[in-house]
C-alpha cells in the first residue's frame, strides 16, 4: 500500500478489516492480515528476548581470563604431581620419619641375617654342640619358630592400636573390616597421632627382646641358650608388623607402597647386605682358629675351643648393634609428635582467623584484638588456680 493513510477501519476482535487511502477505500483480506499479524508477533517475542542477551563487555573477557588461567594451572598441577621413580624418591627421603625408621629397621635386619648366617658357627664354636649339623638344625628351628610366632603377634598388637582410632570403615556386621586394620582407611589427621602410639610399643618390645638375648652371651647349656634366643627373636619379629605400618603413615597414601619399597631396599643396602660381612670379618679376626673352611669345618678347632671369649665379644657387638634400633625408633616418634603439634598449631591459627572473619573490622580503623581476645579466653585460669598460684 502506498499513499497517505488516512482511517483504518477495525473490527471487535482487533482485526483491520479495510483502510482509507487518498479518499479510496481498500479492503484488506484475511491473508494480508494473517502476515501483519505474524509479523507483530515475531517483534514482540525479539523485544522479550533482546533484554535476556546481556551486551558484550570487559566483565566476559575478565571471566574468560580466569577460566583460562584456571584450565593453565590445572594442567600444570597435574604435571607437577605425576609420578616418577625421582619424585618417588625424593619423596621417601623428604620424609624424616620414613629415613629414621629405615635405619632402626635395618639395624635390626642385619643382626637377625648375621645372627643366621652364623649362628651354627657360633654356638659351635661356644662348645653348646659337638656335632655342626646338629647346631645348624637346632638354629635354624628357632630361628624359624620365632619369625612364625612373633609376627602374627606384632600384627594383632597392631590390629588393636588401629582398632582404638577407628582407622578405616566398620564392616557389615559392626566390626572393624579388615582393609581398616592395615591402615588403608586412616585419616589423614590421624597418621600422625598412630605412629606415635605404635612406636613406644614397638620399642618396648626391642627392649624386651634384649632383656632375653643379653643373657645368652653368658650361658653354657645349649637349651637355656636356644630358649632365650627363641624369646628375643619373637619380640624382634613382633616389631615388623607395626614399622610396616608406621612407613606407610609416615607419608600421604598415594605414595604408601613406594614408601614400603624404600624401607625394604633400605633395611638390605644397609642391614642385611653389609652387616653379616662385617661381624664376619670381626669373628674372624676376634677369634682366628674359627674361621670355616671349604670343608664347612673350623680351620683350627683346638685354637677356636680356646677362643670362645671373642666368639661371644662377636655375639656382644652384634647384640649392641641392635640398640640403634631403639634409637632411632625413639627420634621417629619425636618426629610424629612435632607433626602433631604443627598441626594442631595450623588448627589453632584457623580458629583464630575465622573468629576475627566473623567479627569484622572495626568501624573507627582501629586494630581488632578479637582474636587475641579469643584466643587468651581459651586458657584462662579458674579461680582455684590462681589462689593456688597466688599461694
């Protein structure tokens, strides 16, 4: 339509049915009405949608930035925690817990590998046997015995520490599953807290195994002396469940089984490896007539009957040696100690910081002493005590 308009003629319904132009009528059918309704409604739904597209602005850029440097930071997070036989490693030694009780482990190992390299020598040579294969058999029993019987008894001892803690998830029938026993499922806060518990024990089992070796260094009947080895090498056994346990809380559980890796290739580089050679060479030196030929027979028997003392000086270094696993069992739990006051120290500091969030800033700009405040309100003595301090 062109030209001027001048009525538009509309029915009830709102709908033109004719208009005016330049004084002629023109009537509009229902097709064209159809459109110029179709075309009002294609307008009215881009009005309402227009508000819900926000313009394009700093804001998106800013945000797309951020997302941005969050996917880089990701990814290099994810870069910096993947494993390696180096990061492995370096993560062990980080560890002076893990290092400490490696050593204290080790000692141990190499007495007990010494101990049954030699041992029919040695209480051959202690005159407790006459016949080599009789003192070899008798050994190698007890020895067997004691490893049989006492670890089993160090992993219940453990069992029941773990049990205590509430490590791990109850199973369906109310008790502790099993997978919670060997520690799988130990809080991280709680790591700590058991391995200071464990180790005491584990060092007054060591202790009490030297209580019952010592003595044999003095004894002359082959039973007595085979009974109180029997007993110390039970305890020595007992020990092994529970270092297990404290190597693998001693660092984060994604590095538990590389951390048991590294106590055992320690505890054989520096135990069982060099040990056994060294009071070898001290035997041997300390008591020359019994050194064992090719023929598994002492070189010089009558000399080695008269050198009885330097085969139990042998046995006495060797015992000693022992002694550095109370040592250093004893510093691992001082290092589990200092964890837990780092931690409950952290605790602490949280505390104090959301007191102060919650109280805010002071209006006049002064400095808040809230937490300060908070924190002194903690310790405050009763009023028996301080009669008492005041007295």
């Amino acid at each position: 339509l062109s030209g001027e308009v001048v009525d538009v003629e509309v029915e009830g319904d709102g709908s033109v049915t004719a208009v005016v132009i330049d004084g002629e009528r023109d009537e509009v059918d229902e097709e064209d009405e159809r459109e110029r309704r179709t075309s009002l409604t294609a307008t009215t739904t881009t009005t309402t949608l227009e508000p819900l597209l926000p313009p394009r602005d700093n804001n998106s850029n800013s945000a797309a930035d951020a997302t941005s440097k969050q996917h880089h930071q990701k990814s290099a997070a994810e870069k910096k925690d993947k494993f390696t036989i180096l990061s492995e490693v370096k993560t062990c030694l980080n560890s002076k817990i893990l290092v400490t009780l490696s050593l204290g482990q080790a000692a141990i190992f190499g007495v007990v590998t010494a101990l049954g390299t030699f041992g029919g020598a040695f209480i051959l040579a202690l005159q407790l046997f006459d016949d080599e294969k009789v003192a070899a058999t008798w050994f190698g029993i007890t020895a067997a015995l004691a490893g049989v019987i006492g670890t089993p008894l160090g992993g219940s001892l453990v069992d029941k520490i773990l049990a205590r803690y509430g490590a791990g998830d109850n199973d369906n029938d109310g008790g502790t599953s099993s997978s919670s026993l060997r520690g799988e499922g130990v809080d991280d806060s709680l790591r700590h807290p058991i391995i200071a518990s464990i180790l005491p024990r584990m060092n007054a089992l060591v202790a009490a195994a030297m209580l019952f070796i010592f003595p044999t260094l003095a004894m002359q009947d082959a039973a007595f002396f085979l009974f109180f080895l029997f007993v110390g090498w039970t305890l020595l056994f007992a020990t092994q469940t529970g270092i297990s346990i404290c190597a693998m809380l001693s660092v984060k559980n994604a590095h538990r089984p590389n951390a048991l890796a590294f106590i055992s290739i320690a505890g054989h580089l520096l135990g069982d490896v060099p040990l056994p050679i060294i009071l070898g060479l001290i035997k041997d030196h300390l008591a020359p007539g019994c050194k064992v030929g090719e023929d598994g027979s002492f070189s010089k028997p009558e000399e080695c009957a008269s050198q009885e003392k330097g085969v139990r000086a042998t046995l006495a270094i060797a015992y000693v040696w022992v002694l550095w696993a109370l040592v250093f069992f004893e510093l691992a739990r001082r290092l589990s100690r200092v964890e837990i006051g780092k931690r409950r120290s952290d605790e602490i500091n949280s505390l104090l910081l959301q007191e102060e969030d919650s109280n805010g800033a002071p209006a006049n700009g002064e400095k808040n002493n809230s937490s300060f405040r908070y924190y002194h309100s903690k310790f405050q003595p009763t009023p028996q005590q301080s009669g008492r301090s005041l007295a």
